[in-house]
C-alpha cells in the first residue's frame, strides 16, 4: 500500500495508506499490551486429542495453565524475592506501581501473583512484611521506641502502626514487646 501511495501520489490512496498503517500499529500495541510476560507454551497434539475427546478435566486445565504461567510466575517471585530481600518493602508510601516499575513486571500480573501467593492484596502483604521486620527489631532492641518502630518500618505514624500490628498479631505491638520482654527475661 505505501508503494503504491509513493507511485501514485494520490490524496485518496495516502489517506487510506495512513489509515492502514495508523490501524495497523495501533493493534500491535494492544496486542503487546495484552500479551502475558512469556510467550504461552503451544499445547502438544495429545493435549489437543485429549481435549477434542471432551476428556480434558479440570486438573488437565490447571496444568496447561502451570505450564503457561509457571515460568512467568518463576521471574516473579525471583524479582520479589531479590526486592524483598534487599528490604524494599521499608520505603515510606510504597505503591504497587513502584513495585512493578521497579521490578518491571506488570502491575496486574503483579497483583494477581501476590493474590495468588500470599492469599493477601498489596497493602497487605506490605504491612504482613513490615510487621514480621517490626518484630525482629524489637526483639534485637527491645528498647526502641514504637514511634521511631513504626517510621523504620515504612509506616506513616504509630497509629497505623499498632492497628495493622493489633490486626494481625491480635495484640498491639505494645502489649507484645512487653511479653517477649519478659520472655526473654525468663530464658
């Protein structure tokens, strides 16, 4: 088509050849927007007989979909992992779209894994890791205060702090520092 719009120099024939290439590229890019993080994996001929049979049950499914999504979600986890243990879930107000840009993985891949996963959300799972970083600071200075916890942690004030702490260990971080206290008094 752009042959024949740079032969023939006719306003017709460029319009409808900026028309082709201007739909052309537009679904490119929605294709590579909606395309998973690899490739999917071509079914074998035996999957497609077995599917053609009408025998394909649900556990034959899952395992077409571990095998088309395992390995992205192995680069997952081996991006969280590094990211976690470099102990990026300390940053005050970190979002899921800076996990993602950070990581390069994209956000809804990302929050399906973590959904998938840890049964949690994002903030969740965030404040599930920032509590257990809390617990272990306490533990190695038992001294420190929650204020100054808190902020170490990545959470914005105390208030915040205690009521994701109270929700998930079922005490306020006040109330646990005293008992390990005095756990470790004991020992």
């Amino acid at each position: 088509m752009g042959i024949v719009a740079e032969i023939y120099p006719n306003e017709i024939y460029l319009q409808i050849f900026t028309l082709c290439y201007t739909v052309f590229f537009i679904s490119l890019g929605i294709q590579y927007h909606n395309y998973s993080i690899i490739a999917p994996v071509e079914t074998t001929k035996k999957e497609e007989a077995t599917a053609s049979e009408g025998t394909n049950n649900k556990a034959e499914t899952s395992k077409q979909e571990e095998k088309r999504h395992g390995q992205g979600n192995d680069i997952i986890k081996e991006k969280i992992t590094i990211w976690v243990e470099h102990k990026g879930y300390l940053q005050l107000g970190v979002t899921i779209q800076d996990l993602s840009r950070e990581i390069g993985i994209n956000r809804t891949y990302l929050s399906n894994y973590i959904n998938e996963t840890y049964q949690s959300n994002f903030n969740g799972w965030l404040n599930d890791l920032r509590i257990e970083e809390a617990k272990q600071k306490i533990i190695s200075s038992p001294e420190i205060n929650l204020s100054d916890l808190a902020e170490m942690v990545g959470f914005a004030d105390q208030a915040h702090f205690s009521k994701q702490f109270k929700q998930k260990e079922g005490i306020p971080p006040s109330v646990w520092k005293k008992e390990h206290r005095a756990k470790s008094e004991k020992d």
